[in-house]
C-alpha cells in the first residue's frame, strides 16, 4: 500500500499585530494593504518607531501559518507586507507562509538589511540601509542588492547632514551593483523635508523622497494603521 505522504509541520509564528491600511512609504504608497507586523528583533535602532514589537515587551501571540492565512482572508486584500520587528528572524515561517498562500496574494517584506534575501515571484523587497545616527551602521549585507531590482526599494533614513552625505556617496556604489530604487527618508520628527529636499535638488540625486504618509494622515504613534 502507498504510503501518502508526510505533510511538514505548520510552523508558528510570533505575531504582534495584523492589520489592513494603506502602504505608507516606497513605490507602493497609498495602495490597500494587509500588514503582518511580526514580533523580535536583531538591531536597537535609535529612533525606533516600533518598540512594541521587539524585547523587553511581550506584546505578541504565537500563530501558525494558517491561522495567519486566514486571518489576512477577512480583509480581501491580495497585497500582504510582512514587517517589523524583523521578519527575517523567522524566515523559515515565512517561506511556509508565502507556500502556503493562494496565488494571487502578492507579498512585500520590509528588512534592515542585515539579513540575506531571496527571489522570487511575487515578492518585492524594502530594505533599509542603517546611517550612522541609526547606531547600526555597519550591518548592511552588501550581496543583497544583487537579488534587488527596480520593483524594490532600497531606504536610507536620513537623521542629519552627516547621514545625507554618507548616503549620497552610498548611492554610488549601490548603483554600480542593482537597479534598485533608492529612498531617502527624512526621520520622523528630526529631520526637515524641505531641507532635505533642497540638499538632494542642489546635489541633483536621483532618488525618491519617501514619506511615511500614514503618520501624517492619523499619527506617528498610532498603532494599526
């Protein structure tokens, strides 16, 4: 008698939140979107917007990858964003995930770059890449940009005139190696956009102005949206 075969464990996950808003930043702003905001991370960011997902809180539940499927369901969105925390620390359950999901289902997953990416259909990437005011400069793995192309987005967080200038002369690199689409991002609260507008005019940069517009529509520490 055949024996059928073994299915793999359904893996859980550590999730704190999911939720349904509009992308906020990157070449998919303003577009309708599922968010599964996963629990823990590697890097203690400076200005960290979400602390909540990250030790020393306990602010998740454990899901299995079914139970997060059907709960991105209820929503009947087919773009999902798979963020942070870092996702990557629990990049097996995501592969299971991402398997497991009808094919419509288009998914992005927001990075710091300090973990190794892949490719594949229906899949964009969003990786920062740390400046120094960020306190993890340094941590960025420069082979990632070669599995990134124009449909990804590459984001630098600029905090101060030494972050803009490390960042211009970063670019340089970064398009010898991909065609990925760069991002510069005023921090939230410490950097002025007009400011920044006017050094990326003046140096004549070809990159994106990237605004977290979901906190200028409700707020910057609003949770869910």
């Amino acid at each position: 008698m055949k024996q059928q075969p073994i299915k793999p464990p359904m893996l859980k996950l550590k999730v704190n939140n999911i939720f349904a808003s509009i992308q906020g930043e990157g070449q998919k702003t303003g577009l309708p979107c599922v968010f599964v905001r996963l629990f823990g991370c590697n890097f203690n960011c400076s200005y960290c917007d979400t602390l909540y997902s990250k030790a020393p809180s306990k602010d998740f539940k454990k899901m299995t990858v079914d139970e997060v499927i059907k709960e991105i369901e209820k929503y009947g969105i087919d773009y999902i964003c798979i963020t942070g925390g870092e996702p990557l620390l629990q990049k097996e359950k995501i592969h299971q995930l991402i398997n497991n999901s009808p094919y419509s289902y288009f998914f992005e997953i927001n990075t710091n770059g300090s973990q190794m990416i892949w490719e594949e259909i229906n899949l964009r990437w969003v990786v920062d890449y740390k400046l120094p005011s960020s306190g993890e400069w340094g941590n960025f793995l420069w082979d990632n940009l070669k599995k990134m192309g124009k449909n990804d987005d590459l984001i630098f967080v600029i905090r101060n005139r030494k972050d803009y200038f490390i960042a211009k002369e970063t670019i340089k690199a970064v398009k010898q190696i991909s065609k990925v689409n760069c991002n510069f991002s005023p921090c939230w609260g410490e950097m002025s956009k007009k400011k920044l507008i006017k050094w990326i005019l003046e140096d004549k940069l070809k990159v994106r102005l990237n605004l977290q517009i979901h906190k200028i529509i409700w707020s910057p520490t609003k949770r869910g949206v």
